[in-house]
C-alpha cells in the first residue's frame, strides 16, 4: 500500500461520516432528549414492543418534518402548562392563539399516526 492510497482512503472515509452525520441531522432536526422523551411516551400509550418502537420513533420523524422544533417547544411547553391547575395557568388553557398552535401539533401528530400506525 501506497501513503497516498492510505490517505486516500482515510479522506473517503471522513467523507463517508460526515455525510451520515448531516443526513441524520437533516432526519430528525429535534433534540435528542426530546425524541427520546415522545418515543417513551408514545410506548407507555402503545405497548413497549420492538414494533411499537419503530413506530413511535417514525411518528416522531413525521413530526418533526411537518412541525418546526421552536412550533413543537411552544405547543408543548402550552400542553403542560394547561394541565396545571389553578388562576395562575388558565391562560393557557383559555387562549385562543395557544389552542392554534396546541392544535398545530396535533395535525402533525394525526399525520405521524397515518404514516406510521
């Protein structure tokens, strides 16, 4: 083997990596805590199967290429809020912008259920 063949082939190689590494960031653009945390969730609904594994982890990838991760954020973050009781959260509850983009997340997620369920 030739040094030239040797660095040849270790640039292809970085070549090869980094092409995996933007294809999988252009896959799921969302944290991975948080696809990690929609996959748990959506088992625990589900069934903790191997099947309901590839299904949840392909309803979170239809999500995320519908829905942008800062529409997500706030749609969640609307979700936990209005499940909090009291006069200090009624807001999210009772806002009719808050419910749109709530409601945002749920077509994505009705999608998600047609491509993967």
């Amino acid at each position: 083997m030739t040094i030239r063949y040797v660095v040849a082939s270790a640039v292809f190689a970085a070549a090869l990596a980094a092409a995996a590494a933007v294809q999988q960031a252009q896959a799921n653009p969302y944290p991975t805590e948080v696809v990690t945390d929609y996959v748990i969730g959506c088992m625990a609904a589900n069934g903790e199967t191997q099947e309901m594994l590839r299904r949840c982890a392909c309803s979170i990838d239809a999500v995320a290429s519908i829905l942008p991760y800062d529409t997500y954020e706030r749609a969640d973050t609307i979700i936990r809020m209005a499940a909090v009781s009291g006069d200090n959260t009624a807001m999210f509850r009772e806002m009719t912008f808050l419910k749109g983009i709530v409601d945002q997340l749920h077509l994505a997620q009705i999608e998600a259920d047609f491509r993967c369920f």
